[in-house]
C-alpha cells in the first residue's frame, strides 16, 4: 500500500504558475515510475508527465517547455511545477505511484487547479 497526499492547486490567472506536490508514504526512489495526471470535467483521466527509474521525465506535449516534472527522494516527495498556466490546463491532477511494470499504481485524492481570469 502506498498513501500519496497532494497539495499546491488553487485558482490561478492565464500565464499565471502553480508548484503542485505529492508526498507519498514509500520511497519515491524504490518506485518503477511517478507521475501526474488529470482530469477534466467529462473527459478521461490523462497522463501529464512521468519519471520512470532510470529513466528522464516524459511529458505530453500540451505542457512541454511549460511544466517540470521533479521529485525529492529525501522527501519522498514530487513535485509539478506548472507555469504558462492556460485556461485548458484546468482539470483535477493527481499523482501516482507504479511499484513495478505490472502495477497499476496507487493514486492520491486528487488537487484542483483552474485556471481563469
């Protein structure tokens, strides 16, 4: 079992920037991969950015140049900082969290960001 708490969403105008973070109750290093996700109203949770173990960060495109990926091993920690906010990026994002290749992966409750002026 691995618990993930979110923090960091709130309301933010256009171009505007978040730091989101995620702490996990297992070690961030021993995982296969940790990532983000949203999901807006009416549409399907989607991949925004990941870290797998050895691996260097992947990103959708929407958000390339625009979002970081990072996490803090010491911590147990990772973070998203999201800058050049635009009103398409509102959505529900979570974390997650893949033991290994076969897992789905262990999800945290979730944290709003909209984006509106």
């Amino acid at each position: 079992q691995v618990q993930l708490v979110e923090s960091g969403g709130g309301l933010v105008q256009p171009g505007g920037s978040l730091r989101l973070s995620c702490a996990a109750s297992r070690s961030i290093f021993s995982s296969y991969e940790v990532g983000w996700y949203r999901q807006a109203p009416g549409k399907q949770r989607d991949r925004v950015a990941s870290i797998t173990k050895g691996g260097s960060p992947n990103y959708v495109d929407s958000v390339k140049g625009r979002f970081t990926v990072s996490t803090d091993n010491a911590k147990n920690t990772m973070y998203l900082q999201m800058n050049g906010l635009n009103p398409e990026d509102t959505a529900l994002y979570y974390c997650n969290y893949r033991i290994n290749v076969l897992s789905q992966g262990y999800w945290g409750q979730g944290t709003q960001v909209t984006v509106s002026s």
